[in-house]
C-alpha cells in the first residue's frame, strides 16, 4: 500500500461532528421575550376577568329576564340594569316616552334601526297597565338586546359622590 499518493483514499479520515448545542442555559433574548409574553399573557386574563367580573350584573338581568311576566317587570328590570351604569338623577327623568327613546339611545346604531311602536307603547305604558298585556315576545327580545348590548360608558359615580357628600353635610 502506496500512502505516498496524495489522491490515495486511505489517506481520509472521518468527518468529525461537533456536540449539538444545549438549549440551557437560553441566551438572554430568551429570557426577554418569555417575560414580555408572560405579561402579556397575565395582562389578558386579567382584563378578561375584570370584563367578566363587571358584566356580572348583565348575567343576572338576563337571568331574571327569563322569570319576567309582564311589561311593568320587564321595565323595571331595565331599570335596575341601567341604575348600574348611569345615575339615579338622570334615569329619574326617563318617563313615558322618554324612557323607550333613552333605551334605544344607548343601544348602539348596528344593533337595530328602530323601536318598534308595540315595544315603545309597552314600556311607556308599562307602569300604568294592568297585568293583562298583549304579547310580551317582542318586547322581551328588545330587552335582552338591551341588557346585552347597552353602553356602559358612564360608571355609576354620581349617586355614590351625591351621597358621600349629603353625609357630610
């Protein structure tokens, strides 16, 4: 055997193939990005929560929805629902056929194109009424979409400020 041939193949050797890098410890970018994602992931859930845990009162009106059995019930069921989000002082003067107007005022736009007269008349009338009512279907319907689609833009500070104050007077 001739080793002194520079072409010879018994002159190779075998290609050697360095360890696989470990994956621990991670670079520091790694570190970065996990803690970002993990805040991400805590700031989600708690806003999640906090949605769910304010839309607490929206469950539990469309709960008593379901028991509700005739016009004056199902309007003083939006009243109590919309006394979450708006003033006592500003729904004390939602009466006859302001309350239906107030109602559909803060539904927004895409939801429906109008109030139906039968829905407008059962809430306006609702309280002077007696429990012999035409169809509640309807007006039941408006009720949920309300409950569940209503702005709850303005919290319900001012009767809290206005008591806070009486007391201190």
């Amino acid at each position: 055997m001739n080793t002194s041939d520079p072409t010879s193949l018994d002159r190779l050797n075998d290609i050697v193939v360095p360890a696989p890098v470990s994956w621990w410890p991670l670079a520091p970018g790694w570190y970065v990005l996990l803690a970002g994602l993990l805040a991400a992931i805590t700031w989600l859930v708690w806003k999640n929560w906090r949605t769910w845990k304010s839309n607490a009162y929206r469950r539990e009106a469309i709960h008593e929805l379901e028991s509700a059995n005739t016009a004056g019930a199902i309007s003083g069921l939006l009243r109590r629902t919309a006394l979450k989000t708006h003033s006592r002082s500003e729904l004390a003067q939602m009466t006859g056929d302001r309350w239906p107007e107030w109602l559909f005022q803060q539904l927004p736009h895409e939801s429906t194109s109008t109030i139906s007269p039968i829905v407008r008349e059962q809430l306006a009338t609702a309280a002077y009424r007696d429990t012999d009512t035409p169809s509640l279907d309807e007006l039941r319907a408006f009720a949920a979409v309300w409950i569940t689609q209503h702005s709850s833009a303005s919290p319900n500070s001012a009767d809290a400020n206005a008591t806070s104050q009486e007391r201190s007077c």
